[in-house]
C-alpha cells in the first residue's frame, strides 16, 4: 500500500517496574518508549505505509535514542524539532489476577508541552499526505499544543487530507485553564473518522445522550464530515483474561466483530494504538467490515506483545481474522 500519513503527538520514555511488583516495591524498571500517535505509526510504517511523525524532543541523549527508535520502526522524523529541556515520562505497574494495572504520569513541562505552531510549516507536512491522525491526548497537554492540534488540522482540511482521531478524555490531562469542551468539538469538525467512547462525547463533544448509539447519532448530526465513529468493548476478568470486540458505525449502519478470548495478557498498553491504526489500514484496503476485523484482530495481538508498539505483520493480523496458525508453532 502506498498510503503516506502523518501523526502529531508527544513521545515519553516509559518506564516499568520489574516482574509485577508494586511501585512500592520497585527497586529495578524497564525503558521503552512511546506515545499513543507515534505507536499508530509504527503499525501503519511496518504493514507497508509512508508515515512521518511530528513531535519535539530534547538535546539529549534520550531524545536521541527516541530518533533511534522511530527510525528503525522506519517511521519518517524529518519533522522533529530538537529543543532544551526534558523528556516526559511514565510509570507502570503491571497488575496480576485482579489487581489493576496502575500508571503514573510525569510529564509536565517537556519539550512537547512547549512547542509552537510556529516551528513547523504545516503545509509542507500535508502536501502529498493521504492521511492525518491525531489524539485527544495532545491538545489537553498546553495552549500550545492545541494551537500546534488546530494548525495542523486546517492544513489538513486545506489539502484534502483525511483526518482521524481518538479522543481520548484524560480528565487529569487539562490543566491550562480550558475544558475539553470548550475546543474539543471545532478539533473533532475536521475528522472524518473518530474513535469514542459515550464519556469521550459526553466530556468532548458535550453530548449527553441515554446510550452509546443515540450519541452516535447525534455526534453525525453535529459533525456533517464525520463518516465514521469506532470503539472497542472491553470486557476484564482479570488483569491477564479480558475479551475484547470492535464496533464501528456510519450514519446508516453498524458493525461488530465476534469476541475475542484473550488470556494471559503480555501488555495490554498500545491496544487501543493498534485497533485504530489496523482501522486506518483496514478501512483503506478492505473495505468497512473486514477492516473492522483487521482493526479488532490487530489489537488482540497488541495484548501479546511487551512495550508499546505492535510489532505484527499484516499477514499475522490476517491469519488471526481468518483463524488460522492461532497459538501454533510456525517453522
């Protein structure tokens, strides 16, 4: 597929306490990086697609490393401005049995929360894309990173380029003296495609229906370029047993996948990542439904693999949609 796509976001280091013990316990962690937009394209960047991230990191040996690594998951960085100052980070604690998983967020004051729209020539970025995604992550972050969410998004409009996003309400997130609701819905009228939830419209979108569909309904109504609204229903047993199946829906009908058993979960981080980033590319190559399917198969085997990123080809995902060398020995 020659799909060319750009995502905007900040990238943290993650860091994960040893085995499954408690923050309280920890005494050794384990480094990766990543971010909710960067992780959309290292999926897109390994099942064939063009994708330049844009972001800022700092002068130092970390931001470097997170070059590194974006660029052996062949995602483009020409678009990455090098500043001073510091790296978010965040902690996790993974959860056993029916004990959560517990994170915890250091991310104040980095680089990315002080970017200007103004570092970056959004119409060079958008000319020749296919696509645009973006989160509801980054316009919470600072004033800067909505100016830097808009500017991007007019472009994007202004060339023709499709747009997605994942809202993704962080209540903690909005810090800078605006609520979501105050600017999510102009973000949201540029998207064709948005993964929500009913809170996420309810706090974004200042859409208070009864149920999740009746949102749906009147999120379409209030959005006319909106062509299609996704989410997943996730069901926890446990931290390592969940079940998990993908929804999708136009303004004249929907779709659901079957539920998928997911036992002895690896890292349930970037699940989310990897479905929209599946529907991104399923929508594109399949079509509606079987995008769908990619989308969900996708995310199921994001559950099986540590770090952030999903580090599945496009025939892994398939084999898994058409049930086939599930949990078997390959060689």
């Amino acid at each position: 597929m020659s799909l060319k796509i750009v995502t905007l976001g900040e990238i943290m280091m993650r860091l994960t306490v040893a085995g499954r013990h408690r923050f309280s316990q920890a005494s050794d962690f384990s480094a990766v990086y990543g971010g909710a937009e960067a992780n959309v394209a290292i999926s897109l960047s390994q099942w064939g697609c063009e994708v330049e991230h844009v972001t800022a990191l700092p002068k130092h040996d970390f931001g470097e490393s997170v070059l590194k690594y974006l660029r052996a998951s062949r995602v483009g960085t020409q678009y990455i401005p090098r500043k001073e100052g510091r790296l978010g980070l965040y902690f996790l604690e993974v959860g056993a049995m029916q004990r959560a998983s517990r994170i915890i967020y250091d991310r104040s004051d980095s680089v990315f929360s002080q970017i200007s729209a103004e570092d970056f020539d959004w119409d060079e970025i958008m000319d020749g894309m296919d696509w645009f995604h973006w989160t509801g992550i980054t316009p919470a972050i600072s004033e800067n990173a909505l100016q830097l969410t808009r500017k991007a998004l007019e472009a994007a409009k202004k060339h023709g380029v499709k747009v997605s996003a994942d809202i993704n309400y962080r209540r903690n997130l909005w810090q800078y003296g605006v609520s979501p609701v105050e600017v999510m819905p102009e973000l949201i009228s540029y998207s064709q495609l948005i993964v929500a939830g009913q809170t996420d419209l309810e706090n974004c979108a200042g859409i208070q229906e009864d149920t999740f569909e009746k949102s749906c309904e009147e999120a379409f109504h209030k959005f006319p370029a909106l062509k299609y609204i996704t989410t997943t229903e996730r069901n926890s047993i446990s931290a390592d047993q969940n079940e998990l199946s993908g929804i999708l829906l136009t303004p004249d009908v929907s779709y659901k996948t079957k539920v998928f058993q997911m036992d002895q979960l690896v890292d349930r981080i970037g699940g989310g990542d990897a479905f929209i980033a599946g529907l991104i590319y399923g929508l594109e190559e399949f079509g509606e439904e079987k995008g769908l399917d990619f989308a969900t198969a996708a995310s199921v085997l994001k559950h099986s693999i540590p770090g952030d990123a999903n580090e599945v080809s496009v025939e892994e995902v398939l084999a898994l949609v058409e049930n086939k060398n599930v949990g078997r020995l390959l060689r």
